[in-house]
C-alpha cells in the first residue's frame, strides 16, 4: 500500500526544494527524516513534514496493520513550481527591476514494504 501527502505554495524556489528531495528519494522514512535532520538547508524543513504527513496517511491506509518508519520508504517525491509573487524594485536611473518570489507545490508518495 501506499499513501501521498501533498504541500502547497512553499515559498523558496523548487530548485532549492529539489536538491534536498534528491537526497532523500529510496531511502526508509526512518533515515530519511534522520538524514533531513541534519541537513543545512531551509528546504529540509518542509520536506521533513511531508514525510511525516505521508507516513501518517500511510498509518491511515493500513488501519489493520501497524507500520514501521523502517518498513516504509519513500517511494516518490518531486517538487513542481508554484505561481510566482512578482514584485518590483526601484533600480538606478529611474528603473524598476523585477523581483520574482518563487513558490512551490511539494508532493511525498510513501510505500510499505
């Protein structure tokens, strides 16, 4: 069995979000999270809370059964952007330059072995 958790509009940028997801993907959730603990990225905040959240659903799924973090990994995770928050800033000269604010939509897919 399987179960998703999906979070949306997180404000830092996919790329960033995706160099922490590259780490984790294959891994048990256990190591997972154990892993996202001592990563220095702000992206592993999230990340981390989205695995907790999958995990959660998957104890939801599986009512008859009692899962493990070890028995459960991270089967699939991707990052896609989010609608961008432009902005503007005044610049030399009388110029405006564009200050876009990225978001992204972050989805989990946890499985049970």
């Amino acid at each position: 069995m399987e179960a998703a958790a999906h979070v949306k509009f997180i404000r830092m940028s996919p790329q960033k979000i995706q160099r922490v997801i590259n780490i984790v993907r294959g891994l048990s959730v256990e190591d997972a999270l154990n892993l996202l603990h001592f990563t220095r990225k702000n992206a592993a905040e999230p990340v981390s809370k989205a695995i907790r959240s999958a995990f959660a659903n998957l104890g939801n799924v599986e009512s008859e059964i009692r899962v493990e973090m070890k028995q459960a990994f991270v089967k699939t995770a991707f990052v896609n952007s989010g609608p961008t928050l432009k902005r503007f800033r005044p610049m030399s000269m009388g110029r405006a330059g564009k200050i876009r604010k990225r978001t992204s939509h972050l989805t989990i897919i946890v499985e049970h072995k």
